[in-house]
C-alpha cells in the first residue's frame, strides 16, 4: 500500500510530454504531405524544350524587329546627308562659276584697258641684204599688219595680216579637233569638266585623277581630292 502510493516524479513528466504531443503537434503532422517523386518522361522533356525555343524565337524575332527598325532609320540618315551633300555641292559649283564669271569679266576689262594704253602701231620701210621690206604693224588688230620683201629681179612676197590670223586660227581648229579625238568617254569628261569648275584645276591636272576613279559620282571625286589635298 505504501508502495502504490508513493510519489514517482516520472509520472508527471509522461503526463506533461503526452498532453505536449496530443494538443501541439497532432494539427501540425495531420496537415504534412511528403511529396511523391515523379519522374518526367521524355516527352515531357521535349516539351518543355520546344516550349523554351518558341519563347527564344520570339525574342529574337522582337530584336530583329528593332534592328531593322534602326536600319531603316540609318539609311534615311544617309538619304538625308547625301541631298545635302549634293546641295552643297551645286552652290560650290555654282560660286566657282560666278567668280570664274567675274575674273572673266575684270579680266576683259584690264585687257581693254591694256589695250587702250598700250597701243602701239608702226609703219617702217629699210633695206636690208639687198631686200627692201615695208612692214605695218597694229597691236589692237591683226589684220592690219602686214610685210612686203621686195628682191632684185624677183615678184615682191607678201605677208598679210589677214593670212597669219587664218594660220592661228586654223592651228587652234586642230588643236580642238585633236581634243575631242582624246575624249574619255563614258560621261568622264563631263565629270572632269564639272570637277575643274568646282575646284578651279585645270583638265590636265585632273584628269589622270578622273579616270583612276571613274565609278565615283562627281561629289564622291570631289570629297576624294579633297582628301588627297588635290584641290
């Protein structure tokens, strides 16, 4: 009797872990689901891995998309800059021909001036080694002069002012003729004409440059001889 009721202080700890146990954690393990593994089967993989290439495809398309965009924009960029470049040029080639005008025209000017004040005109006649010669001479005109050779025994010679301008004159018909014999062809040589009104060159100068480029536009020439200090 005295054994039955004697204290055990293990009877109260059994009784405090056993009420712990019931009244906290039951709720918590009824409520907890372990995860079954699932193996993905291959089709499955293969799904999934469309499925991400569809999703790359897409965001590639939507780069390309904006690529082209910005091309499109670049190459109206450079329509723009090549109306102004054309632009820039005409006036070039437009003030060149103005003060190409105006030199022409002050030059025409001095030219009569020079004239005016240094003309000179001279008739003489002289014997010389037995030939007896008359000459005239007017620096304003051509066709007024003239040479008369007289020798002993011989019809006089004469050198008319009229004949030595036909000689200049036809000296200069050929050496035009032997020009356009040497024309390059193939729309050069109004490249090259444009070019040395533009810059004030000379066809000779020029020229060689023209034909090493040929397929260059005349503002790309004249950009190139800019670049090679040409002009």
């Amino acid at each position: 009797m005295f054994l039955s009721t004697r204290y055990n202080p293990f009877d109260q700890f059994d009784r405090t872990f056993n009420s712990f146990w019931d009244d906290d954690f039951s709720d918590f393990f009824s409520t907890i689901r372990v995860p079954q593994t699932r193996r993905i089967s291959k089709e499955e993989q293969l799904k999934r891995k469309l499925n991400q290439l569809h999703e790359e495809e897409n965001e590639i398309n939507h780069y390309i998309k904006q690529y082209e965009s910005q091309i499109e924009q670049l190459k109206k960029n450079k329509e723009h800059v090549e109306k102004q470049k054309n632009v820039i040029t005409e006036q070039i080639t437009k003030i060149v021909e103005e003060k190409k005008k105006q030199l022409e025209t002050n030059q025409n000017e001095n030219n009569q001036n020079q004239k005016s004040e240094s003309h000179v005109f001279k008739k003489v006649h002289y014997i010389s080694d037995g030939m007896e010669i008359e000459e005239q001479y007017d620096s304003t005109n051509p066709k007024n002069c003239y040479k008369i050779i007289r020798k002993q025994g011989e019809a006089p010679q004469i050198i008319s002012g009229e004949q030595q301008h036909n000689q200049i004159e036809q000296n200069n018909t050929e050496e035009q003729q032997q020009v356009q014999r040497q024309k390059l062809g193939n729309g050069l040589d109004e490249k090259l004409e444009q070019l040395c009104k533009m810059t004030g060159k000379t066809f000779s100068e020029l020229e060689n440059f023209v034909v090493e480029n040929k397929d260059l536009t005349i503002g790309q020439l004249f950009d190139k001889a800019s670049e090679q200090k040409l002009i």
